[in-house]
C-alpha cells in the first residue's frame, strides 16, 4: 500500500524484505547461530555473563539438539531478513510458546513481533484459547507490551529466573 506521497508502506504483519517460515534440517546451524547468539550477546540480565550458565542455557541448542527438536512434538519456525535467518520461535502441542530467539542484528525490526505473531495465530489455529510461556527477565517487558500478562511471581531456574506469562488468544 502507498500513502499519499507514494512511500510504499506496510500496516501490521510481516515487516518489508523479511519472512516466517517453517523451519526444516536445512536451517539447524542457522538457527543454532540464531540462538546461541541471542543468548550470549542479549540475555546478559539473566545470566550475568556467567560462563557455566551460558553453558548450560546453550547446550542443547547445537545443531544436533535441534534436530531432535525438529523431530519431536514443537512447530518451529525461522525468520529471515533478506533472506538470512535472523529469529527462531516454536510453540509446542500444549499451548505454550517454548522458544523465542532474535539474533542480535535484527533486534527492533519487527523479527521477534512476527515470530510471535506467528506462534500465537498457530495455537489459535489448534484450538489453544489461551497461550502461555516462561520469560527471561530480558524478554519480559517485550511480552507485556504485545499483550501478555504475568501469571505468578517469577520461578528461580537453571541459569535464570523465568516469569511465567499468558495471553487470551
């Protein structure tokens, strides 16, 4: 669409040049790249640049670890600006939104809103009214901007805390 002085322009969804879509064993070093990345470089609020908790936050997110996730039960999708998988996001079969990871060059382009968007028409698709999902402490504030509420005070886990969230689908 073009407003009144011909700038091309895009009202909701999937932001000019980039994309979801499903992920295959095509994109799994990509995608490891993509997590691994975001973890390391994003979520220093939660693991504090512990080297053990970045260990064991990443461990099973190899490229192998995420075959056995392509294998299993969990949709996964990747996003791609410019053709170069920059987001990773999965919801799983219960209604949860499980993974998602926006690599750090594309962080406030719109990745991490789509993927979501992508996870959330997903569950509605299945029948899920309500969807849920653990959040780290760098994430959390994205989250109740698009709509999710806390659901209990935050749980201490491996590597970090997670605030357990929801949404109305």
């Amino acid at each position: 669409m073009q407003n009144k002085r011909g700038i091309s322009q895009t009202f909701g969804g999937v932001p000019q040049g980039q994309r979801v879509r499903p992920a295959t064993v095509f994109d799994v070093f990509e995608m490891s790249r993509v997590l691994i990345r975001s973890i390391t470089e994003l979520c220093e609020a939660d693991h504090q640049g512990d080297p053990d908790q970045i260990a064991a936050w990443t461990a099973n997110k190899s490229p192998e670890g995420i075959r056995q996730w392509l294998s299993g039960a969990h949709d996964l999708w990747v996003a791609e600006l410019q053709g170069q998988i920059c987001g990773v996001g999965a919801a799983s079969p219960d209604g949860g939104v499980s993974v998602l990871y926006v690599d750090p060059s594309a962080v406030g382009r719109g990745v991490g809103t789509a993927l979501l968007m992508q996870a959330e028409q997903h569950l509605r698709d299945a029948g899920h009214h309500k969807a849920t999902l653990d959040s780290t402490a760098t994430a959390r504030d994205f989250y109740l901007r698009l709509g999710w509420s806390e659901d209990c005070t935050p749980q201490v886990g491996f590597a970090k805390a997670k605030y357990p969230l929801s949404k109305v689908l």
